[in-house]
C-alpha cells in the first residue's frame, strides 16, 4: 500500500512536469517513510539534458543529509530510468528502486537485473508496474500530442 501512496506523489510530480511541456517523469525519494525528496522532469524547462526527475531527487536528498550515501531509500519513479540516471542511482547506493511503467527504447533498469546476478557491488532492488496505467496514460497524452 505505500508503494501505491508514494508512486502517488511521483504522479503528481509528472504531471508537474507535463505541464511545464517537459516529458511527464516524477520521482520522490523515500527514508523512513518520509519523503525527504521529489521533482520532475526539467530539462526543457531549465534547457539542460541532465535535469531528470531522478537526478534532481538524488542531488536534493544528498544536500538532506549533507552526504553522496543513499543506501537506506527507496526511489519511486514514474518511468523506467535511462542509462545515465541508472549510473547515478547506483553510485548513491540507494537500496531499492520502484518505478510504474517500463521504457523499451531508454530504459536501462532492466539490465540491472544481470548485473544483480552477477554478484555487483552494489545493485538495488527493482520492483515494477506500480501505478503502471496512470504514468503510461500520461507519457501516451504527452507524446501524442507532441507529434499531433
């Protein structure tokens, strides 16, 4: 049920974003059932192609706790990350990764899996399909009308 709650609140950060006419991506970083931090897609807001949702959520929680170790938190985003926000999510060490809608052509979270196989240093735990309808009803809304 709290997956369900905090997805919620990553919702309300896309549509944040959808309005703004960036991709319609939120995440909320979760430590001891508070959210410490959320955000959105920014990148055509502030014009700059590393403003992802997950990248803005990770750098404000660090400057919480005033350190790079997130490995207590559990980040809920509304789609699949891509391959550099994956990097980031690992580099913060953050223990566990929830996210409502895959993304085939950038995701790159699936292939975390492997490397949680392979024995890695650190690789999250990977839930998916939380709120799956309603983020791919928003991305479908946005993308379509984007190309008209």
């Amino acid at each position: 049920m709290q997956d369900k709650y905090y997805m919620g609140e990553a919702l309300k950060e896309a549509e944040l974003a959808y309005k703004n006419g960036d991709v319609p991506v939120g995440a909320v970083l979760v430590y001891d059932n508070k959210i410490i931090a959320k955000n959105h897609n920014r990148k055509e807001v502030n014009k700059n192609a590393i403003d992802h949702a997950e990248i803005l959520v990770i750098k404000e929680a660090c400057e919480y706790f005033k350190n790079w170790h997130l490995e207590e938190c559990t980040l809920y985003i509304t789609l699949e990350p891509c391959l550099m926000c994956a990097g980031a999510i690992i580099q913060s060490r953050i223990k566990r990764i929830v996210y409502a809608t895959s993304s085939p052509k950038f995701g790159y979270i699936e292939s975390l899996n492997k490397l949680n196989n392979e024995k890695n240093n650190h690789v999250p735990i990977i839930e998916t399909g939380v709120c799956e309808k309603e983020a791919a009803s928003l991305l479908k809304k946005f993308f379509k009308e984007k190309r008209g």
